[in-house]
C-alpha cells in the first residue's frame, strides 16, 4: 500500500487500515521499530491499573465510567 507524505511530513492512514486498527479519531497509535522494520500498533489503557487509584476517589462523589467517557463526542481541540 503506497502512501504519501505531505510537506509537513504528515501521512493519511486508509480508513480500512484504521479500522481494522479499532483506533478512532482522537485515538492514538505507536509506532515501534522492529528488526523486520516499522510497526503500528493502537495505544490502549490498562484498565486493570486504574484500580489502584481507587482510595483516592472521595466517596460519595458518585462514580466514573471511562468507557462511556471514551464514548461521549468530545471537542476535538480537547484532546491532547
């Protein structure tokens, strides 16, 4: 699959590619080197790590639910 790389030395993925990915707009991804060359993997949190933050959440504040966070639209200049 050929792609260009514009003058600002940025590139469009083919949606099928970011699809078959999972990634989302806003989403991001890595890139690792490897002896074979270039990969790109979608960068996902552990949701199992978010638990130890669990003292620290006062009580009664209600509770988060990060997966419907992640699926609320969001204003894009949000993101970081």
């Amino acid at each position: 699959m050929l792609i260009r790389i514009t003058s600002k030395r940025q590139v469009t993925l083919p949606k099928p590619v970011l699809e078959a990915m999972g990634v989302q707009p806003g989403d991001r991804i890595w890139l690792e080197e490897g002896p074979e060359g270039f990969v790109l993997r979608p960068h996902r949190i552990d949701l199992t790590k978010l638990g130890t933050l669990r003292d620290k959440i006062r009580r009664g504040r209600g509770t988060f639910d990060l997966r419907a966070f992640r699926d609320e639209p969001h204003d894009p200049t949000l993101r970081d």
